[in-house]
C-alpha cells in the first residue's frame, strides 16, 4: 500500500453528465468553496466530455466551461483547479483560455491504447507550468501489459501522475489491483485510479487501487456522475478514515458538502437495470443518456441498445452511433 492518498474531487465534471450539464456559476461557486474547506487535493470542473465538449454530439453546457472555471478559481484557496481534456474534443487553445481563467492542473485523458495522442497537449500544458495528468479510459479494455505500454509513453512525455479510468465501471477488485500493481511497479511517477459505480464497486475498486499502490482517487459528492455515478468520495473519506490510511481529507467537511450537492441533483445515484448493463456489458458510462434517448425515438429498450454497444466495443467519443444503433435494432424488430 502507497503512503498518503490524495483525493480528487470531479462532482463538477463527471457528475456534469447526470444534471444534463446545467451547472450555474452560483453552484459551482458554493460546491468549490465547500470541496476546498474538505481538503481535496484536485477539483476538476468542464463539461462531462471535457473542456470544449459542449456541443450537439455530447450536449450543450447551460453555462460556458470558461465561466464556470474563472468563478471556481475565485473561491479556491488550498486545491488546484483542475479541468479535463479530450484530444479531437477539447484544443490547445480551449487549454490556454482554461489557464487564463485560473486553471492550474489538467487531466489530458484518451482511450487506454491512445496514450500517443495526447503527447502535443502535454507538451503544452507543461510549458505553461500546469501541473499535467495523463488518463487512461476503459481501461478494462486493455490488459496490464498493454496499460503500461500506454502508460509509459505518459510518462516519458512528462506527466505529473497517471491516472486510469474504470469508465465502464465493469472491473473487479482483482483486476484493479492487477492494473494498480503493475504501473506502480514499473512506473517512476504516482498512479491514480477514477471507479464508475455500475456493479456496485466503486469504493471497493479505489480501496483495491489504493492498496495496489495507487495514490490519487477521484470520487464525486454523492457518487454524482455518469452511469450509476461514481466512487462517492464523502463514504470513500469515511473508509479511509476508518481504515487509518493518511489523507488531507476533514470528514465533517467532505459530508457538509455532499449535502450541498443534493441541491443540483436531477435522479437519484442508483444502480438500475441500464446503469447495471453499463457495467456488466463495459460500456462508457456516459452513453447512458443518449441510449435513453435513442431508445425512446425507436422504440427500444435502453437495455437492448447498451448490451449491442458492448458487443461492438464502442468506446468514447463514438456517441454519435448510439443512434444509429437504435435505429438497426428498431429495423430488426420489424
């Protein structure tokens, strides 16, 4: 087991996906000032699909990325300000517009075998002194090997930590702790570990991480994010405090702030039989909206839809084929 674990707050990004990415300036600034008074290290706000997401193909932000950054950066004082960016979604230049608004740390995520495709938006963040993740999503899709492959061209490009996703929620303890231990062993930079709910796992795959060796933990108040949300990082506090191992995390804070978040919540965090489906079939949580969707125009049950994506192993960025999707399953049933 690594040393201090330091935890990373994304209810403001990933939790973007489940309130349809309508986050005020006045939310943002309130769950901001109250995740910094818990002492979380990171705080990651942009639209769900990262800096620049905010478009037709992954939803339209009621609030620009930008405006949301610049209010957070006014009340942060302890954690870095933090924000996510997809190459081929998010640019260089949305990067630059991010800083300027007081952004100080990215997370530059890809899928798990595209690690290559980030090397430029490394180069760029670390030239203007941001501290600078590399993230690697479905990474259940992947074997360890492969992982570190990937993992190491991060490292060689000079990423501060790396961090891999459980975007599909779909992984068992075991295999988190195969993945952690592997990087953790080979690598000579810290390893993070972001769980999705979707069989029930999330805290226990960050505790599996964590005991691997990982040694930042992304978590969201009241589990707030895609699919069947994510590790809920007020109960990840609670275990952590529980199980004696070191963090910067105030327990009281962390869970005054969770009820501030029940404010901005449009569903319930709860495992149904789609969010189930995410996980056990391995697809990207944050299809889950669209498949709804989709299958309300057709006709077909959300369930049907998500269990075809994973057969056809579609990952990030491929929204725009949940429709499409539907639409066959809807011919088929003629």
């Amino acid at each position: 087991m690594s040393g201090k674990v330091h935890l990373v707050d994304t209810t403001m990004r990933d939790g973007s996906h489940a309130v349809s990415h309508s986050y005020t300036e006045e939310q943002v600034r309130e769950l901001a000032k109250a995740l910094d008074e818990s002492g979380v290290d990171l705080i990651e706000i942009s639209h769900g699909d990262g800096i620049g997401g905010s478009s037709i193909n992954y939803g339209f932000s009621k609030t620009r990325d930008m405006e949301l950054i610049r209010e957070a950066s006014k009340v942060i004082k302890h954690a870095k300000l933090d924000v996510l960016l997809l190459p081929g979604i998010g640019t260089i230049t949305d990067l630059k517009e991010a800083y300027n608004c007081g952004a100080r740390a990215v997370r530059i995520a890809t899928h798990v075998t595209e690690a290559d495709i980030a090397i430029q938006h490394i180069k760029a963040a670390k030239e203007m002194g941001m501290f600078t993740v590399g993230f690697l999503m479905m990474c259940h899709m992947a074997s360890p090997g492969k992982i570190l492959e990937q993992a190491k061209i991060f490292e060689e490009n000079g990423v501060d930590y790396i961090n891999l996703a459980d975007s599909a929620g779909h992984l068992l303890p075991h295999e988190v702790q195969e993945r952690i231990s592997l990087l953790v062993k080979n690598l000579n930079v810290p390893v993070g570990f972001h769980a999705h709910n979707n069989l029930g796992l999330a805290v226990g795959n960050s505790l599996a991480a964590i005991e691997a060796g990982a040694s930042y933990i992304d978590g969201t108040l009241r589990g707030l994010g895609a699919g069947a949300g994510n590790c809920q990082i007020e109960v990840l506090a609670a275990v952590l405090k529980r199980a004696g191992i070191e963090n910067d995390i105030n327990l009281d804070s962390i869970i005054d702030a969770a009820e501030k978040a029940e404010k901005v919540m449009q569903r319930p965090q709860v495992i149904d039989t789609d969010s189930l489906m995410l996980g056990y079939a391995g697809v990207y949580s944050s299809f889950l909206l669209h498949a709804k969707r989709a299958g309300e125009k057709f006709g077909i049950r959300t369930k049907d839809i998500l269990e075809e994506l994973g057969k056809r192993g579609m990952v990030g960025g491929q929204e725009d084929m949940i429709v499409d999707v539907a639409y066959q399953l809807a011919q088929e049933k003629k």
